[in-house]
C-alpha cells in the first residue's frame, strides 16, 4: 500500500521513473521546443516590419516607373488594363497591387515566401538586405513585436499584449511575465542537440 502510494504522489510531482520522459529530460525539450518558438516568432515580427519597408520601396517604382517596370506592369495586367491608359503610373501602380495584396502576409506565410521574395526581385529590389537591415524591438521570452503581438485571449482573439518592460523588453503576455520574475530557461547548446539526436 505504501509502495502505491508513493508512485501516486511521485507521478503528482512529475518525478515518477519508466513512462514518460524524466523530469531533466522533459525540461530540457521543452527549454529547445521554446527557443525554437521565440526564433520563429522574431523572424516573423522583423518580416512584418520589413514589409514596411519594402512597401515604401514600392511606391517609388510606381512614382518613377521604368520602361522595364511599365512593360513588366502590362505583361502582369494582360487583359484587366485599358491598353490606352494614359498614366502610365497608374499602370504600374496597379500591377503592384496585383502582385503584393497583402505582403506582410505573404512574407510570413511559408507557402508564400519565397514566390514573393522572387517578385520582389523581379521589380528590382532585393529583399533579402532590406529584411537584414530592419531592427525591431521583441519580447525576450516569446518573440512578439508591436507589429506581431500576442493576442491574449482564447483561439487568438482577444487584446493584444503590451510593453511591461522596455529593458530588457518583456511583453504583458501571462508566460512572459512569469518568466521574467524567475530565472530564464538555459539556452540548449548546438552539442546539447547533437547527444538528444544520437
């Protein structure tokens, strides 16, 4: 009966041997599980603040198109532009909404991404040392931005997280802030994956 109830109260505290990974273990997946998280998550927040960027850099071409970027914007609009249109700025301004709808969206979307890196390149940008060059503010603990905040309520409706801290930056999302008043996860070390990989 004693020997019952001690893997009863062993398994309550997460310290119980045999199924299951051990309680080291089981923390550090879940310390490698986050970091990977938190480095998709700032990847993302300096995409949707990149888009910004590339935006801007857009706008020029459709002030100051080419004959490259208006032979590029008819071949785009085929048959949806007056073939007689006059502004030829309006040409290319529409061949640009055409290809970049949505382009924080299509930079952060897997499927998406690198179709439209392509299309960045083709307008003759080139994306990727823009993406480099953009600096963004992001929460220490899960990534987010103030482009790319955490939505606090259920099935990712809700309010949108706010700054606690600004240094480090820490954001009002309920893990963070638990996080930040105790030790930080330890980063696991590339020679830490390989022995979990072996």
């Amino acid at each position: 009966m004693a020997t019952k109830l001690k893997r009863t109260k062993e398994r309550a505290d997460g310290t119980a041997t045999g199924k299951g990974k051990p309680p080291a273990r089981r923390a550090k997946q879940e310390a490698k599980e986050r970091a990977v998280a938190v480095k998709a998550n700032r990847q993302k927040s300096r995409l949707i603040a990149a888009a910004v960027v590339l935006e801007a850099e857009l706008a020029k071409l459709v002030a100051t198109p080419s004959k490259d970027m208006l032979l590029r914007a008819r071949a785009i609009l085929d048959d949806e532009a007056d073939p007689a249109m006059p502004l030829e700025q309006l040409v290319v301004r529409l061949a640009v909404a055409l290809h970049f709808r949505d382009l924080a969206w299509s930079l952060t979307s897997s499927h998406h991404a690198k179709r439209t890196l392509q299309k960045l390149r083709d307008w003759g940008l080139d994306p990727i040392r823009i993406i480099d060059a953009v600096q963004v503010e992001t929460c220490v603990h899960c990534g987010c931005s103030e482009e790319n905040a955490c939505r606090l309520g259920q099935h990712g409706m809700g309010p949108s997280c706010h700054w606690v801290s600004e240094s480090p930056h820490v954001c009002s999302n309920p893990t963070c802030v638990a996080l930040s008043k105790r030790q930080t996860p330890p980063a696991v070390s590339a020679e830490e994956e390989d022995d979990d990989d072996a």
